[in-house]
C-alpha cells in the first residue's frame, strides 16, 4: 500500500509539472531582439532570411571542386604572404621602427 502512495504521488507531481508549463504564455519576442516593440511595423525581407539561413549550413553545402580550392589557397596562402612582402618591403624602404622587430 505504501509503494501505490508513492506512485500515485509521483504521477501526481508528474501531471501538475506538465500543467505548468503548458499554463505558461509563450514569451513574445521583439525583432531582433532589440529595444524596439513589434508593433513598430518592421517586416522581414524574404532574400535577407534565405542568405541567413545559408549561412548558417555553408559547411553542409560546401563543395570543394577544382573551381574552389585553387581559391582557398590563393585566399589562404599566396594573398596573405603577398600582404606580407609588400609591408616588409615598405618598411625596409622607409625604416621603419618595427621592421628588426618583424624579422
């Protein structure tokens, strides 16, 4: 008799849980959350909503083909070591203080 107690108690407390949360109103969001209300007229633009949306899956939609790595390396290798000639260059040219420190 003492373990139906316990049961019906813990169904009881199970059902008055779940009532409580589906009591709760759903809390109301504002754009962007921001300072500013809903009511402010501010409509979503349909293209700004899909570019957010790739972006957040570009790793799930990204292709390495023959067309994007020669750009990953440029991008990742060659432009940055190139930034970094021609500020070298510059500051051997004008002697610059920092240019012993960059050695």
């Amino acid at each position: 008799q003492q373990h139906n107690r316990q049961q019906v108690n813990m169904l009881r407390q199970a059902v008055v849980r779940c009532s409580r949360a589906a009591n709760q109103a759903p809390q109301k969001r504002n754009m962007a959350g921001g300072p500013f209300p809903n009511n402010l007229g501010v409509k979503k633009n349909k293209f700004i909503e899909e570019w957010n949306g790739r972006r957040e899956i570009t790793e799930k939609s990204f292709n390495a083909s023959g067309k994007t790595v020669p750009w990953i390396i440029f991008l990742g290798v060659v432009f940055p070591y190139g930034v970094f000639s021609i500020t070298k260059s510059e500051l051997r040219k004008t002697g610059g203080r920092r240019y012993d420190d960059m050695l």
